[in-house]
C-alpha cells in the first residue's frame, strides 16, 4: 500500500500485486489440496503439473476435464485493461467490480456444485446430465486465486468511492466479512438448520415448535420443590455471573491502578492464573474442597455438629467455579479501559470542589461504561456457553451447554434437539448484547485525544478502597488454595485417598533420555504437548489480528450492515463448543473447504472462537481514543493503514496483550470444540488430559495440568515483555516522578 | 528458549517426515475404549501385520456423532470398542458396512447375536454386566447395611444415598432403565425407578460418573457396570462391587466397520485380528475387566465372573432400535423424572 499520490497509468503497485497473485494460483500452484503441506514442496515431485492431485487449475481445464474453471480465466484477464485506466475513471473500477465479484462467484459456486460425488444437487443433475468427473477440496491454488478476485473487487467498490475510496478499509471489511461468512456463519447456519428437519430427512417448522416447547427447556417446577428448564436455569447463572465477574474484575482493575497497594503484582499475576487453567481442574479442586467429603464441609460440619451435604453441587457449585474462572477476563477487559479515562476530566471535576467519592462516581464510574457493559456481556457469554464446570458440579442442575453435548452425544443422538436448543441460546446471547447496546446509548466515552492529557489518577476514595480490599483479599486467598491444591495434587500418589508423595505422575508424561542422537522424548504426554504448543503459538498473532482490525472497522468506521457484522463476529464465541465442532465437521469435511483431520481445521476453529475477546477488547479501548488523533494523522498525509499502524495500533497495546493472552491461552486449555476436531495426528492436550481422567489417572492429569499452567505462566511473562507497556500521553513518567 | 526451538523443529519435521512416508498400507481406527486399551490394540495390530495405524480415541457418543457427521465424505475405517447401542444405532442408520468375519466360531453366542440382530453390521468383542458398587467407608460411617439386590436400593435408609446417570444422556444408564423393564415387566420397571427416584442424589451426565464420585467420597452407592466398579476398587478406592440378586442386564461392547472406508481391506483384517484371543487378552495388561467375545481369551481373576452373574436374556433387538429407546424415554421422562424426590 504505497502512497499513491502521482497518478499515472500503471500506477495500481497492490492492483497489480493481487493480480499477479492470482495468476501464480491459477497457473502455477496445485488448484486442489494437496495431502502434505504445500511447503514441503513433494508435490513437485509427483506428476507436477499435470498429475490429477498436483495440477494447477490451468492444466486441469486445459486437458478438457475440468472445464468449469475455464472461465475463470477470463476474468483473471479482464482486470489488464483496469491497469492502464486512472483511478478516477469510472470504468477503471467498473472493470474491477465486474472481474471480481464474477470470478469470486463463479469460484464459489463450481466449488459447492460439484463435490467428491459429482453433482452436489439432484436438479443439477437432471439440468445438465450426469457428471463423470469430481472434484476435491480447494488447495493453496484456489486459495489464492479467490483471494485475488476479492481484492480486486474491493478495489473496485473504493475506487467507486466507498469510504472515501479507502483501498485499506474496504479491503480488510471485504476480507473479514469473508471469513467470518466462510468459518462463522456457514457452518453455524449449516447446523441449526438441522432444527428444521423431521426424521425423514424433510424440513419442518412443525418440529422445531414441538422441540422448542418443551418441559425439560422451560419448565418452571423449581418454585414447586421441582426443577426449573435449562433455558431458565442458564439464564439466571449467566446474569449473576455477568454482574459479579464484573463487579470483581473492576475491584481488582481499581486495586492495581488507584491504590498504592503493594503486592499489585501478585495480583496481577493471580488474576491470571484462573485463565490459564484447564477447566476441569478447577471443579475438582472445588469438590475436593467444599463437597461431600471436602475438606472445608468436613470442617463446618464437625464444627457446628451438623452433617455434610452435598450443597456445592448444582447452582452454588457452578456459579463458584465460574466467577473464579471469568473473573480474569472482565480484569484484562477492564485494566485498559480504567488506565485509559483521562485524569484531566477527574482533575477538573476535584477542581471544581468534588471530593475523591463525588469524582469517582460521577466521572470515572460513567466514562468506564463501555468496559463495564463489555465485561458483563462477555462474562454473560462465558458462562452461558461454559461446559466443563457444569459438567462436574451441576449436580441435577441442568444447563443448556451441557444438555446440548448431552443430546449430540447422549444415548438420545438428537442432533435437532441440540440445534433448538443452540438457537434459544443464542437468543439469549443476542437480547444480552442489544442491552448492552441499548445502555451504552449514543453517548460518547472518548478521554484520549491527544490534547493536554497529562496528569495522575486519583486515589480511590476511602469509602470505596476498603471494601475493594477485603474483597480482592477473600479472593485472593481462595484463589491461592486452590492452587496450592492442584499443585499438591499432582505429587501425590491418589488424591484424596493415598498422600504419599510421589514424581511418578511427571516422570510418566514428561520423561526424556539424553541420548547420543541428541533428546529422547520418552514421556507419553510429549506429542499432545508439542502440538498443542504449535497450533497454540500459531492461532495466538492470528487471533489478535483479527480481532483488533476488526475492532477498528466497528469502531471507525461506517459501513452498511455494520450491526449484523457486529453481532456475527460474536456469534462462535456465544454458541458451546460442542456445536462449533460438530459444525465445523459438518460443514468442512466435504469439499469446497476440506480440512477435516489437519491441524488446520484447530487453528481455525481456535481464531474464530477467540476472536470476539480481541475485539470486544480492542472496541473497548478504541472507543476511548479520539477520532482526531486519525484526523490529525490523515490530514498530515498518512494513510489508514499507516495511521492504524503508527496511531492506533501503539495506543492499545493493553488490548492487544489481553487479545494475544486470551487466545493463546484459550487454544491450549479449550475443550469442547477440540474433542470433535482433534485426530491421530493433531491430539490436544486437554483431550490427552480427559482421556486420563476417565481413566482415573487423576494425578497424570493433574501433573499434566500444573505444566501446561507453569507454560502458560512464562508465556504471557514473554508476550508482555514483547509487547510492552503503553505510556498513555506523559502520564507514566509523571507519576513517576510524584510519587 | 533455542532448545524449545530446536524441538519444535524437531518434531515439525518428524511430522513431516512421518506423513510423507505413510504411503503405506495404512488404517484409520476408531477406538471408544480407555485410553491404554486403545492405544495397546492400535501396537499391537502394527505389530502383527505392520500397516500404520492412525488412531483416535472418543467416547463411544462422541465418536457415533463424528462418524454420522463424516457421512457424506467419510474419514474412519473401523469403529471398536464402546457400549454396543450406538453401534446398533449406527447400523440402523446405514453408517456401517456388513461384514462376516471367518474368525465367528471362536466366538461367544453373545457376540454372534448382536451381529445378527444389526444384519452383520457390528459384532460383540467384550460384555460387561450392570450392577452397583458401594463406597464402604461412607456406608459404614453412615450406619446403612450393605445391599444386595435391586430392591434393596429402595429402602428409605438410602434417601440421598444412590445416584446414577440420566437415562437420556447415558448409554449406561438406558440399559438400567431397559433393564429393569425387562426383569421386572414394563409397569413393575417404571415403578422401581419411580420409587429408585426417591432416593437418588443426582442424576449424572455421563455413565461412569456415579462409581466415580463414590470412589472420592461424594457419593454412597453408583449404579454403573460392574467392570467400572471394579476398576476403581483396583485403583485404591474403597469401593464394593455388588451382582444385585435378581439378576442383572448387560451392554456388549462391539465392533463396525464404517461404510465407505478408504482403507477397506485393512478394516477387515484388524476386524478378524481384534477377534483372536491373543488380540483380546490384551484388555489384561491395561486393566480392563470387560468378558471378552472370544472363549479362548484370558480373563482376570479381578473381572465380574459372567457365570456366576444371574444374567437376563437381554433383547438387544428390540431394546437397541431407535423407536422403543425414544419410547421409553418419554415415558421416564413424563413419568419418572417429574414425580418429587
């Protein structure tokens, strides 16, 4: 994207770039997936270019088989007559437009009408006469050669004048928009439509109407000594644990920013620990502690004379483990947002004689309510769609994502029933999202323009400090025993039955031999371990990527269909893991899109699913920037790629560093999606770890999870230090130097 | 951080290395068994007939869900291990190929049966009976007699002391539920677990759940299959198998292969190597204390001994199609599940 201020023919270098791109796809690379990485270049050894599994797209049409792609060249050469036009003529972008959107159609849809049996549609069939041939999923060829037509036509819809005719903007909205259709909403869309179809394969309202009634989801028997429905019942958890991750998450982000506590460190640190724990871990540390035979039961019920019961199992079980495990995500949400309101507004309201209670509740406590509505409506998502902790404590308190796995994968095999109830809650998901809307309002929250901004927080008012003390201590100390827990837990023979202390569990997984051939990895948990490691590293930047550009596309700038973008971004974080995966094998085992069994298929899954913190982060620390920080930058002559790069991109590093985390950290302890994507070759950790589990094997799993936690650990230490810290105006080195 | 690297690339190009060579005969293995019992078959056909084998281990649900998502285009070659319902299901629903094995003679009728019953689209390789373990400790700081029998289960003493998983969930806990229908008749079933409900502390997710919360101490009596009892007994836990007195149903684990299998012929031959007796005496070296199909395989004297089991004329036939399961689920659910406890 070079400055293209002197306009002359030719003078189209990314135009030029895409084509050339998309030439190298359709005539040079492998049109179809090729069985190894493309990089490991064997596939120019194979019968390259015209063996039937290597061949690029040319040689497959010009041998006459597959002549469907013929036309394709066509519009790879229409856009030639483009670079000779200037910018500002209008058939420039017409040709564009034209090349693109045909070519991209035309791609899509040979790739969804002709599959691995021929035809995909019987009408087809009958249209056109039987078909000899077929065709596999799309490889490196395709790829690019779609991306080109893409591009193109972005390029085109700018050049007609679209924001500003921004080749930037547009072209990244083109390519988010195109992804999140390809690996968010086709495949979801693809499953829920199985609410609709009867057992004998046809669609029916009738079904979904008669699924979507029923006692077991909407049930009201809890105020009569029986159970409530699962709607009801994921409903109320997901608002308690909204409100009180929130409330948490603020305390803590108040402690470490506006109070001069000392050990802000450790509580950073500890905020994190809930994050990066494997989830199951956390629920059997619970059960250890508070359960029927549980440490602290144990020791109330002695205490008052009482006998124990099973009280942690259903609600008060749940809600526990859940506020310890998201409580963390609403502090990394949070931490920016608090860092970034300016404390010149607080500086005048204590000007104009308010005192430290007065300024925090009517500057601070307001200009944080982007963070505040973001938290809750992430911590609502979470809980919702949280598997692991229902799973072990629910008790007979049932949840939508656990009757969801339970009616994919239960003696009931009721794909459709899992598809009701994924669309009750999503609806759930969706009404919380437009009241976070609808609160928000149209208000403004910017605090960073760039001007004057100097100056030191304030203090937290006494009022406030204490209680947020004594809470973030409690927290603290529940916290540190539970890990003293899980880490104990992994050295002793069998938890909770013979204390003997033991390094057997670590010697089993972790185990090498220094050999004369260098290391001998001998351990059995090495392999899930490094590749969990891989795909972890690789999904991480990505996410945050994409997250953040698409952050700045909601928050910068307008475009139609900007809320339904909006929402669509967070709909594979909303929907239970279970369904993501079933979805995605539904949807990419068959070609267009082929990845089933490769480690491509987790990447995936991993950036979509994760994405939604990336940008929730990233609109929440956006919204406090001033527009005229961009302005300024456009006006000096950048354009928008530079000024996100050079303006935007430095002022949210506190963002970035939660995205990078969060998805770093989420690909290596995710578990329900993974168990329906993981193969021979691609086995996660966590699937490693609950095979181990239901084998009794708790002390492996445990040892196995306590390394993944220390991993973790040093991780984000790196990332932090890689990223850095932000000095938000002249703040930092003030402060410093007042204090 | 350089010998981190270093390994990374390391096991990158072992990755590489590994998947250029697999040009070889090769198999796809599903496998819906524990861990090492899965891990143990997948060597141990490698090493009897040395075709790779690409192994993944799912519960037997989740791994019914994959291959039924995989249909259209599908990825797995033989399916083995795990309760035999989703296999039965799996037949009906035309996801698995028939196949009859020469190696059937050396088989229990039990095996032979449940192939019959499916069109010789799965066949039975272990069995396992139903019965309920008891934690001693609790039961015995509790003051609560040890039980014996199905019936026994429904006295009041045991109010909040049983548990056992959601028929509608659990594989396991269906076959409690067909069971108990078949030993009792249809009205004498449903009034056992209506009384049974009374008494049940929680009703769990997953089939081996139960046994497990016994063996930590959460949970006084698990109604699960014998063989998970066992297991955590073995494992430490102070835990007590019991063979209820009236006599007792059964799952059979099985066997299938999936339709359109890439690597059809070596589906076959682990098909026929996974009946021998060597190839099922395996289940000894990782503890698993299933009966195997085949009569020549060796059993732990640790396992249920099936003889000494009352063991009812369980019809996997009838109890396994889709239309009774849904049947008899509705009617738990509208007429067991609601009642108070």
């Amino acid at each position: 994207m070079v400055k293209t201020s002197h306009q002359q023919a030719f003078a189209h270098p990314t135009l030029l770039l895409w084509l050339i791109v998309g030439w190298a796809g359709f005539f040079l690379l492998p049109w179809y997936g090729v069985e190894d990485s493309i990089f490991t270049f064997t596939w120019m050894t194979e019968g390259y270019p015209t063996d039937d599994d290597v061949a690029p797209a040319f040689f497959h049409a010009l041998g006459g088989r597959k002549i469907w792609l013929l036309p394709l060249v066509a519009f790879l050469i229409g856009p030639l007559f483009a670079l000779r036009r200037d910018k500002s003529d209008p058939l420039h972008a017409k040709i564009l437009i034209i090349c693109g959107a045909l070519g991209f159609g035309w791609l899509i849809a040979q790739g969804f009408s002709i599959g691995i049996r021929g035809w995909n549609f019987q009408w087809m069939a009958s249209l056109f006469g039987p078909l000899e041939d077929r065709q596999f999923g799309m490889g490196t060829g395709a790829m690019l050669t779609a991306s080109a037509f893409l591009f193109m036509l972005t390029q085109g819809i700018a050049g007609r004048g679209a924001v500003n005719g921004d080749i930037f903007v547009v072209g990244a909205i083109g390519f988010v928009v195109t992804i999140v259709a390809a690996f968010v909403f086709y495949p979801i869309l693809n499953m829920l439509a199985s609410a609709f179809v009867t057992q004998e394969k046809t669609y029916s309202v009738t079904v979904f109407f008669e699924k979507f009634t029923d006692r077991r989801l909407w049930g009201l028997g809890c105020f009569e000594g029986g159970r409530c429905g699962a709607a009801w019942n994921s409903l109320i958890l997901a608002i308690l644990v909204g409100f009180l991750t929130t409330a948490l998450g603020l305390a803590f982000a108040l402690v470490v920013t506006r109070t001069g506590f000392r050990f802000k460190k450790v509580l950073r640190a500890l905020t994190v620990l809930p994050i990066i724990t494997p989830p199951f871990v956390i629920g059997l540390a619970i059960i250890l502690l508070f359960g029927l035979s549980g440490n602290v039961t144990r020791f109330v019920a002695d205490f008052l004379d009482i006998s124990a019961t099973r009280w942690v199992y259903g609600m008060p079980g749940v809600l526990i483990a859940q506020i310890l495990a998201f409580t963390p995500i609403a502090f990394l949400v949070l931490i920016g947002v608090v860092e970034g309101v300016s404390p010149s507004m607080e500086e005048a309201a204590q000007t104009l004689r308010a005192d430290k209670w007065q300024t925090f509740k009517t500057v601070t406590l307001p200009l944080m309510r982007p963070g505040l509505a973001n938290a809750f409506l992430l911590g609502f998502i979470e809980s919702m769609a949280d598997f692991g902790n229902p799973l072990v404590l629910g008790g007979n308190f049932d949840v939508l994502s656990t009757e969801i796995f339970f009616a994919i994968v239960g003696a009931q095999y009721d794909q459709g029933r899992a598809a009701v109830l994924a669309i009750v809650l999503l609806g759930f998901t969706l009404a919380a999202f437009w009241a976070q809307r609808f609160w928000l309002g149209k208000k403004s929250y910017t605090t960073m323009t760039g001007k004057g901004d100097s100056g030191v927080h304030p203090l937290l008012p006494n009022s406030l400090a204490w209680p947020v003390f004594v809470v973030a201590g409690i927290w603290t100390l529940f916290t540190i025993t539970i890990y003293v827990m899980i880490v104990y837990g992994s050295f002793v023979e069998l938890w909770g039955v013979r204390n003997t202390l033991t390094f057997k569990h670590y010697v089993t997984a972790f185990s090498m031999k220094l050999t004369d051939g260098g290391i001998h990895w001998t351990g059995s948990a090495w392999d899930s371990f490094w590749t969990t490691l891989q795909i972890a590293a690789i999904a991480a930047p990505l996410t945050a990527a994409v997250g953040l550009v698409t952050a700045y596309l909601l928050t910068r700038q307008n475009f139609a269909g900007k809320n339904a973008f909006e929402f669509g971004t967070m709909l594979s974080f909303a929907i239970p893991g279970t369904v993501i995966g079933v979805s995605y094998i539904l949807a990419f085992n068959v070609p267009p899109i082929e990845i089933t069994g490769t480690g491509i298929i987790l990447v995936v899954s991993f950036i979509f699913r994760n994405m939604p913190v990336g940008v929730r982060a990233g609109i929440a620390s956006m919204s406090q920037l001033d527009k005229s920080l961009d302005e300024s930058s456009l006006t000096l002559g950048a354009n928008s790629w530079q000024t996100f790069l050079n303006v935007i991109l430095p002022l949210l590093k506190p963002a970035i560093l939660a995205a990078l985390v969060y998805s770093f950290v989420r690909a290596m302890t995710a578990i329900s999606a993974v168990i329906f994507l993981v193969s021979a070759e691609y086995n996660m950790a966590t699937s490693y770890i609950i095979g181990r589990v239901e084998n009794n094997d708790y002390g492996l799993a445990i040892a196995y999870c306590t390394t993944l936690i220390v991993v973790m650990l040093l991780a984000v230490a790196l990332l932090q230090l890689l990223v850095g810290r932000t000095n938000i105006g002249r703040r930092l080195n003030q402060s410093r130097t007042n204090v | 951080m350089g010998r981190l690297h270093q390994s990374l690339l390391a096991t990158a190009a072992a990755l590489m290395v590994s998947t250029s060579m697999a040009q070889a005969a090769k198999l796809t293995f599903y496998c819906s068994a524990q861990e090492d019992w899965c891990q143990s078959m997948a060597r141990g056909f490698e090493e009897a007939t040395g075709i790779d084998v690409n192994m993944t281990r799912k519960s037997s649900g989740e791994t019914f869900a994959q291959i039924k998502a995989e249909e259209a285009n599908p990825k797995g070659d033989v399916w083995w291990g795990g309760t035999g319902d989703p296999h039965l299901q799996a037949a009906e629903e035309g996801l698995t190929e028939p196949y009859v094995s020469n190696m059937r003679g050396e088989l229990n009728d039990w095996a032979i049966s449940q192939a019959t019953s499916a069109d010789d689209k799965t066949i039975g390789i272990y069995s396992g009976a139903l019965g309920y373990g008891f934690n001693s400790d609790l039961l015995a700081s509790n003051n609560l007699p040890e039980p014996k029998c199905w019936k026994d289960l429904l006295k009041p003493a045991y109010k909040g002391h049983v548990q056992m998983a959601n028929p509608n969930s659990s594989g396991t806990a269906y076959t409690t539920l067909a069971t108990m229908v078949q030993l009792f008749g249809e009205d004498g079933g449903f009034d056992f677990m209506k009384a049974l409900h009374k008494n049940i502390n929680q009703y769990t997710k997953s089939g081996s759940a139960p046994i497990k919360a016994a063996g930590r101490g959460e949970n006084t009596i698990g109604i699960v299959f014998m063989h998970d009892a066992v297991k955590q007994a073995v494992s430490g836990f102070p835990i007590k198998v019991v063979a209820p007195c009236e006599g007792t149903g059964y799952e059979i684990g099985s066997m299938s292969i999936i339709k359109g299998a890439r690597n059809l012929d070596e589906a076959k031959k682990f098909y026929d190597w996974a009946l021998t007796a060597d190839a099922q005496s395996r289940a000894l070296d990782v503890k698993a204390y299933q009966v195997p199909s085949n009569k020549g395989a060796k059993t732990s004297p640790s396992a249920p001994d099936l003889s000494s089991i009352k063991l009812i004329d369980y019809d996997f036939k009838k109890y396994g199609s889709s239309a009774e399961r849904k049947r008899l689920l509705k009617k738990w659910d509208d007429e067991v599940s609601t009642l108070p406890q």
